[in-house]
C-alpha cells in the first residue's frame, strides 16, 4: 500500500503508521499509541550566564502527550527559577548561571507510555573575579635579582568555561611562552613565559592579558618592576691626547657604561689607588639616567707633576790639583728622553763628557745619566759647575731642569810652579 495523507495532514505509511485501514487506501482512523520521537530544542548554545533559556519539548503520540521536566532526575519544582507552560512543552531557564551547566530532561507522557530525551545545556562564564593574575619567581643566588637570573612569569586565571587565553606582553610585542596549562578540571588556566634576565628587563613591567568568549573586555596585570642588578659593560678614559707637557692642568674623565645601581670610580696609577694629595685630587662623581633605567657615573681627576729636579753627584770637597774629578748628572724621568748639557759657570763644557745611559723612569718615561771627567788645575779653583736637562718638547730656558751647583774648592802646591803671569793674576 502506499503511503496516504491523514486528515491531519501527515503523510504516513502503512506498515509504520499507527492507523488502521478499513478497506481504502486513505481512509485511515487513528487508534492510540505511547509517546515517540521526542525531542528537544534549544535557542543559541552554548548560552551565555545571565541569560534566559527557553527548551521546547516535542513529541508524537495519541493522544497528545504531555511534558515533565527533570535535571539530572531531579524535578524542577523553583517556579521562581523555573518556568513551565501548561502543558509542559516549554521550560524557560530565568537567568542560568555556572552552577545549571547540566543535562535537562524532558519525559512524553500520555495514556499508552512515555518517551524520554535529554539535553546538555552548556553555559559559557568568565573566570573568577580578578583575573588574570600575575605572579613572578625568579631562581637567584642572592638576596637581589640580578643579570643571568632565570625569570619565570605566571600569569593564571580561575574557573571559566571556556578556558580564558592567557599571553604575556612587552608592550604589543608577545612573548614567548614556556607552557600554557589548564587543569583537568578545567578550574586554573595559567601561561608561563621564562627567560633569563639582562640589563633590558631592568625597570620593566611586563603585561598579562586575558581573553574570553562572553565578554568583549581585555582584563590584565602586571608584574612588578624588575630592578635588575647589573654591571657597567665598559669604561672609558678620555681627556688624554697623544702627548702632554710638563706643567700643564692634565684633567681626565672616567665613565662608565650604565649600570644598577650606579657604578663608583677609583683611580689607579700604576696599580697604586690614588688619593687626595698636594697634587691629585679626586672630583665629586657625577652619577646620570643612563640605558636600561641604569646610572652613568662619571669622575674626573687632574695630573700629577713629577716633582722631580735633576741631580749632580760624585764631588766632596776638598779636591786636590792633578786628580781626576768624575761628576754624575742624573736628569728626572721625561718623555720625550732627557738630554743632558753641562756648564762651567754660564760656559757650556764641550769636552770630557762620558757616554749617555738611559734607563726606565717613572710615569714610564726615561732617565738619562752622563759623566764629567774634569783633570782638575788650580784654574778649577771656585769655579762653579752645574748640568741641565732638557728634551725635545721642553727646550725652553724656563722648561729646563737644573741642577744643584757645585763650587770647586781645588787644593794646589805652591804658586811659585805657575807661570810669572798666572801667579800675578792669582
């Protein structure tokens, strides 16, 4: 037989249908049979907290069934909470939260049985108040946090369906993550980022922000600034050009790179620690904002002259006529080397000059040491011998170092050896 329309307008078939055929191919009567195919239908899923949700509850049967609704087996008898029509086809959830992210069930009743289906209701809510929340653990040796420190953030969230998404920022750049967990539970979300820390991360505050489906806001926390602690990659000493004249105000100044907390200077001349004395002093430090939220210190000592005089060494008076007189002139250390020129009053001594030695000096300059052979006559009697130094960049008379002067007390025989003329001037 084919398939016939009934009065109601459905279109049923024979061997499927509860109708009963007397003879024409559609001139069907119903008799009555139990609830089938029910079903249920929901608005948008999943829904958000807050809002009402309206379940529709169909089913086919004879006579026309009738609709009980239960929550996981429990009936729902809060009317304030609940609402039902008359024939209980339709529940409406009033403003479902968290706590109603159940199986709803609705049962078909009528004389001949019931039927049974059942429906999850999903519910999406934001996580707890307050998140996301920011939390820092750096792995330190000290009591201080400081460059090459291992630096975790943890930044979680509580509850919240679906899970929120967490990610770190240095301003809009992300930064990388470490992990990114939720529990089984599906109750702590949490995203870690992890580095090891540099000069950067000094006065930063580093950025969580969190996401979620039911809400178009972007909540967020911050760690609490770095203060990283970390030393000057460099120093510089400047005010030195290539060469400096005795006499001059020679300032130097020491900076540093930038550094946390701020750098202190000391000065060193030929790994002695210079203090303030008559010819060096120390100035204030000047400490400035420098890179990486560091200090750039600065001092600024000037230079030391040499104090030194030349010297004139080998005489003890008194000497005796016809001995040989060997005088030492031994000049300061100087740079360029020293040269040494001797004089017999304001004559200058051409003669009977020794080799020139050199050897090192302070400041890493040079001493330059010659001798004076003089065949002493009773002529060298009261004359007065001294010897200068000098180099190329001091040639000046006012540059010239001289030294002590000697007055030659010369013991002699008799005058009457000595030519008639020479003993009259005597």
């Amino acid at each position: 037989m084919l398939p016939c329309t009934t009065i109601e307008g459905n279109t049923v078939d024979e061997h499927k249908s509860p109708y009963t055929d007397f003879g024409g191919s559609c001139n069907l009567h119903k008799y009555p049979y139990a609830p089938l195919n029910t079903d249920i239908s929901v608005g948008e899923l999943p829904t958000i907290e807050g809002n009402d949700v309206l379940l529709k509850c169909t089913a086919d049967g004879v006579p026309t069934p009738t609709y009980d609704w239960t929550q996981n087996g429990v009936e729902l008898s809060d009317r304030n909470k609940y609402q039902i029509n008359e024939d209980g086809s339709e529940l409406t959830i009033l403003s479902i939260t968290k706590h109603e992210r159940e199986y709803y069930n609705c049962t078909a009743t009528n004389e001949k049985g019931t039927d049974a289906t059942g429906v999850f209701i999903d519910v999406y809510y934001e996580p707890q108040t307050g998140w996301p929340l920011c939390e820092v653990h750096v792995e330190t040796n000290e009591n201080y946090i400081a460059e090459g420190d291992f630096a975790e953030l943890t930044c979680k969230a509580t509850g919240g369906n679906p899970p929120p998404h967490l990610e770190w920022y240095n301003n809009s750049e992300a930064l990388p993550e470490c992990t990114s967990t939720t529990d089984d539970n599906g109750d702590v979300t949490e995203t870690v980022s992890c580095w090891t820390l540099t000069p950067y991360d000094n006065g930063k505050m580093y950025e969580c922000k969190g996401k979620h489906d039911v809400t178009e806001e972007t909540p967020n926390c911050f760690n609490e600034e770095f203060d990283v602690k970390f030393a000057p990659l460099s120093v510089w000493l400047t005010g030195y050009t290539d060469t400096a004249r005795k006499g001059d105000r020679l300032e130097l100044s020491c900076v540093t790179d930038s550094s946390n907390p701020a750098s202190t200077i000391s000065w060193y001349k030929n790994d002695q620690l210079i203090t303030d004395d008559d010819h060096e002093e120390i100035q204030d430090e000047d400490v400035r904002d420098g890179s990486f939220h560091g200090n750039v210190t600065e001092g600024v000592p000037p230079s030391e002259p040499d104090g030194c005089t030349t010297s004139l060494t080998g005489y003890s008076a008194p000497v005796v006529e016809g001995d040989d007189l060997v005088l030492t002139c031994t000049s300061c250390s100087g740079n360029p080397t020293p040269i040494i020129e001797w004089f017999e009053d304001e004559h200058k001594i051409e003669t009977g000059l020794g080799d020139i030695s050199n050897s090192p000096g302070v400041y890493h300059g040079e001493i330059t040491v010659q001798d004076l052979t003089l065949h002493l006559t009773y002529q060298h009697h009261g004359q007065r011998v001294r010897c200068e130094s000098f180099n190329e960049e001091f040639r000046m008379e006012n540059d010239r170092v001289i030294s002590n002067e000697l007055i030659l007390d010369v013991h002699s025989d008799t005058y009457a050896e000595r030519p008639p003329s020479e003993s009259s001037n005597s």
